[in-house]
C-alpha cells in the first residue's frame, strides 16, 4: 500500500488523521503527530455542521434530529439551540484567539464567521432557524450555555455583533424569568444567564445569583464533590455544570465588579471564588485519575452521552492555568487525546451526514436519558477548551508524559492520593 492510500484509508470525514506512523525506506523515522492539530480538526468537525447550517438558515431544514428512545415527548425543536448553544461553549476560548495563516487558524476563522451568523439567526424572528426561546423551560439550560460562552469570548463573541442583534439576545434572555428552576443544578442555570446580562450591562436579577450560589454551596458534601439536590448522584454533573460554571459566575462578579468600582475590594467574593477554584481543582484530580492506561473511563451515571463533556472541569481547570498539585499539563493533554482517539475511533459516533449520534464509543441509543437527543450530545465540545491556550503554553509544547494510571500500572512513582478539607 502506497502512502496516498495508507492516508484515504485512515481519514476521518475527511481529515487525514493516520491511525499509525508511516514508515518506509525514504522515511524511515515515525512523524511525530501534530496533537493541537488533531484536537482542533476533530472539534472542527464536530462543530462544523451545527454552526454552518446555522449561519445560513438550514439548521432546521437539514438536520433530521435523533431522538432519545424514551424521550419525554416535549417539543423536539429544543434540540437545535441545545446543538448549537453547547457546541458555542466548548469552542469559545479557542475562537477568542488571534487569526494566523495556518491550517488551524483558517479552520478557527471559519468557525468564527459561522458562529457570529449563527447567533444572528437564532434569535431573528424572522430566520428560519429561530430557536424555541419561548417555549419549554428546557431553553433556560442552553441559554445559559450560550451566556457561558460570550463570557469566554467577549471580544470574539459578543462585542462583533449588531446592536440589533444584542438586543434580541437580551430580551430573550430577560424572558427566560419565566422559568423556575428546579433545587438542583439548574438553579446554576439562572445564575449564568442572570450574571451575563449584568456584565453586558444590563439590569440583573441579583437574588436569582446569590440565591442560586448559596443553594448550591450548601449541596456540597466535601472532597470536591456536590450533590444535585438532595441526594447524592454519582454521575459526571459535577463537571458538566456544576464545578465550571460556579467559577465562570463568581469570576464574572468580581470582573463586574472591578469594573464598576476600580478600588473596592471585596474580600469575601474573592475567597468564595478561591474556594470554588480549589474544589474544581480537586474534582479535576479525580477526573485525571479515571482515565486507564488505555484511554478508556468509566460510563456510569446520567447524561454519559455527553461523551467528553465529562472532563470539563479537567478540562477547564487547564484551560485557567488551575491544574491539580502534581498534574502536569502534558500529561492532561496525553490523556485526553488518548480517551478522544478511543472514542471518536469507534465507528458510529458521527452518522452519514456528519451530525453527532447518542452514544458513548459508538451510536448507543439505548443508554439515552429520556430528556436527550442528538443536540444534547454536544456538550462534547467542553472537553476541547484548552485549545484556547495558545500553542506556546507548555499544555501544548510541553513533552508527553504519561498520566497517573499509566504510571501506576507500569509500577512508576505515582502521585499519592489524598482527601482535601475545603
């Protein structure tokens, strides 16, 4: 086999993404993989198909939107602003980056250009792809998605777009007071959305805030870990919302806050928002761990469809520069990369049209919640938030290192585990 063909045969939807080093007698030494570049073409084609429909009103005329086996029977247009606010968090940090004239950057900038359209038209009345903003309280949980995601971006995200356009996400956000959210993780929800149209200026409902943050705060049961409630699930919720977005409110206060009065210091929201960065620093601890030798973790508890999102605090916590004592960032992006090529390998991840499928390593449907469909598995995209650290940040320039159970499985020094009292 010629290596032209070695490269068709191992390109994914496209992308000539080599499952093994190509050696032969004119090179006779393994190339060493281009790690940022994978990550940024795999989140290019997750992305892509959600965002370029988007920007040009197809959306909801392309999209046949796979459905949960049990779904719950609300209005199944939800899944179009669930695809496309999830899709807009996860890429943020990485279009918040400056254009270069590189493969990557080409990909960034178009995906920049969708996203723009793409928040144009979904809240223009008169677009085709008009999200359910109005409907179903489902909307306040992707609202809050897509709030997170300007927050991450603002210069990228926000400040690019028309007055007209700012405007109506506003009132649509405003609306969502509608919605009362339930004693658990979505009382983060509120916070989210609340504290977004504070910093974009705007008059926020502050008890929705601090009420949603001193609810939350009294779920936590120690050692990194909150419940959702009044009981106690062992899941993956406290990276997928709950860890990450405490931090971005309590951060997004104290910029706010800065702002507004330059010289006052609020030693209080200061060490509320150290804390929370501890704890997610000791939930990422856990998360790292998890990951085997081979680049598997375990799939237990509600929502594991949401595949990567399941490591969005590790992967958030690396993203602010926040990583554990004793976690390396080299050894993070190892492990990710491994659990991603394990993965997103499996045939049957994306469908022949290139939309995400329910499932974990494969189209699973049968291990859907009945409140998921194939927008909902986009909260992929949060594993890939430090690709908006530039590629000089040691994440990404560092040498490979193992991760923790690759070390302990070989009979390596290991860092020792230990309970934390905060």
């Amino acid at each position: 086999m010629n290596r032209r063909d070695f490269i068709q045969k191992n390109t994914m939807a496209g992308f000539a993404i080599a499952a093994s080093p190509v050696i032969s007698q004119a090179n006779p030494a393994p190339e060493k993989e281009d790690t940022r570049l994978y990550w940024a073409k795999l989140l290019y084609k997750i992305a892509e198909p959600v965002l370029r429909n988007l920007s040009e009103g197809t959306l909801q005329k392309n999209w046949q939107v796979e459905l949960s086996p049990i779904w719950d029977n609300r209005n199944a247009k939800v899944a179009f602003l669930e695809g496309f606010a999830r899709t807009m968090t996860g890429i943020a940090p990485w279009l918040a980056l400056p254009d270069t004239d590189n493969e990557e950057g080409r990909l960034r900038k178009k995906l920049r250009t969708y996203a723009l359209g793409s928040i144009k038209n979904s809240v223009d009345p008169a677009s085709p792809d008009y999200m359910l903003w109005r409907k179903e309280g489902q909307t306040l949980v992707d609202a809050a998605f897509l709030a997170q995601s300007f927050l991450k971006a603002p210069e990228a995200l926000w400040q690019p777009l028309d007055d007209t356009t700012k405007k109506r996400v506003i009132e649509e956000f405003r609306l969502l007071r509608r919605v009362v959210p339930g004693n658990n993780n979505w009382l983060l929800f509120s916070a989210m959305v609340e504290v977004f149209l504070q910093f974009a200026g705007e008059e926020a409902d502050r008890f929705r805030i601090d009420y949603g943050l001193r609810i939350i705060e009294s779920f936590y049961v120690g050692d990194g870990w909150f419940k959702d409630g009044e009981v106690f699930h062992m899941d993956y919720y406290n990276s997928f919302v709950i860890h990450p977005m405490i931090v971005d409110v309590l951060d997004t206060l104290l910029k706010v806050q800065k702002r507004q009065w330059p010289d006052r210091k609020n030693q209080a929201l200061e060490d509320q928002h150290t804390k929370a960065v501890k704890r997610m620093q000791r939930q990422a601890d856990f998360l790292e761990r998890l990951i085997s030798p081979e680049g598997s973790f375990p799939p237990f508890g509600r929502s594991i469809t949401y595949r990567l999102g399941a490591f969005q605090a590790l992967a958030h916590t690396a993203l602010l520069h926040q990583l554990p004592e004793g976690v390396s960032p080299a050894q993070v992006r190892c492990a990710m990369t491994a659990v991603m090529k394990r993965m997103f390998g499996q045939e049957g991840v994306f469908d022949k049209a290139g939309w995400l499928t329910l499932g974990f390593a494969g189209h699973q449907p049968g291990i859907a919640d009945s409140y998921s469909n194939a927008g909902s598995m986009y909260l992929t995209s949060l594993g890939f938030l430090p690709l908006g650290l530039p590629e000089t940040d040691p994440f990404w320039s560092a040498p490979d290192e193992e991760w923790t159970q690759q070390k302990a499985w070989s009979g390596k020094p290991f860092k020792k585990d230990k309970a934390v009292s905060y």
